[in-house]
C-alpha cells in the first residue's frame, strides 16, 4: 500500500479530521492549511475538517497574524 492510500484510509475512518501546521507559520504555512482543508472537503464533503491554530510571537508581526486569523474565521479552528 502507497503512502497515499494509507493516508486516503485514515481519512475515511475518522469523522473529523484535524489539519496541522508547522511551528512559527509563515503566510505559506496558513494557505496550505487552507488548501488543504478546501481540497478534503470537496472530496469528503461527510467529514468534518478542522484547522490547528495557534497564535505564536515573532513568527509574523501581531498585526499581519491576526488578518491571518481573520481569514481563519471562515473555517472551524480548534485553539489552545
């Protein structure tokens, strides 16, 4: 079995699938987690896809993380 349809199963064994991002994101880091969830969903539209945000200091200026997480509103997080 391929990687990818390892991960193909694990997504369809689970209900809710939770979506990670490296430490200390970069604008990058945000879209492809975006993506990423767009993608799931289209796919999967069953399933429940959810964003692991948590804010950090001295990745990103505050200002520029919380247009960022303003982006972020539009999908459910989950924050710690």
């Amino acid at each position: 079995m391929t990687i990818q349809e390892e991960i193909l199963e694990q997504i369809k064994r689970y209900d809710t699938i939770i979506i990670h991002r490296h430490q200390r994101p970069d604008p990058d880091a945000f879209g492809s987690q975006l993506g990423l969830k767009a993608l799931l969903q289209a796919s999967f539209p069953e399933k429940r896809f959810t964003l692991w945000v948590r804010p950090c200091q001295g990745c990103l200026g505050l200002a520029n993380q919380r247009h960022l997480w303003m982006l972020c509103l539009m999908v459910p997080i989950i924050r710690r």
